[in-house]
C-alpha cells in the first residue's frame, strides 16, 4: 500500500495517535510496509545487545509510523493539508489544496531505485 503524498524530506503531521498533532520530517518510506520513519515521532526504548561498535544497554529508536496517520504540513496554516499533483513549468508537483503552494522536499533518489 502506497500513499504518494508522503515522501522523503517533507514536514507531516500526525494526525492520530500518541503522537497526534506533533510535526516532524519524514526520513524514510517503506510503500510496500505501508509505513514512514518520521525524526522525532514515535520513540520507544529497545534493549541492545553489546557489540564491538555499540555499547549496548536500553536505545532510544524512531519506530515506523502508519502512512494513513500522516498529512503534509502546511506552515502557512500551521495544520494538516490534503494535497494534489499539479502540472508547473512542465513537471508535476504536489500542491496544497487550502494555499495552492508546493509541498517543499528535498528529493533524494535511493541507489535500489
């Protein structure tokens, strides 16, 4: 399951859940999981064994976030938007529908892709 709206690099809001209402930018998308890896969102605590790199002991980890309890951020509403693929300059990007402004990310391909 796939939601084109949320991609790697942009600001979203959680929607529902413990997390509900804080914003943060989205580090990594899993489509085929359904999930998003947001910075800041969803911490848990994980035991981890001691290794020769890592000390070990109790990390605080990001968890994956479900993509249908995420939105875009809108600074300039400072809530949620929806959000639809427009056509500028002869490319397609994805716009707000309340502003009409471009969803701001930075696009970075992976080396799988």
């Amino acid at each position: 399951m796939s939601i084109a709206r949320i991609r790697k690099g942009i600001t979203v809001v959680v929607i529902s859940g413990n997390d509900a209402g804080r914003t943060g930018v989205v580090r990594s998308v899993s489509p085929k999981d359904g999930t998003a890896i947001v910075e800041g969102l969803n911490k848990h605590k994980k035991a981890v064994r001691r290794t020769e790199r890592t000390e070990g002991g109790l990390v605080e980890m990001e968890f994956p976030i479900r993509l249908c309890k995420l939105m875009p951020f809108d600074p300039e509403t400072k809530k949620g938007a929806r959000v639809a693929t427009a056509e500028k300059d002869g490319k397609k990007v994805l716009t707000m529908k309340g502003s009409g402004k471009a969803v701001d990310f930075k696009w970075t391909r992976s080396k799988g892709a």
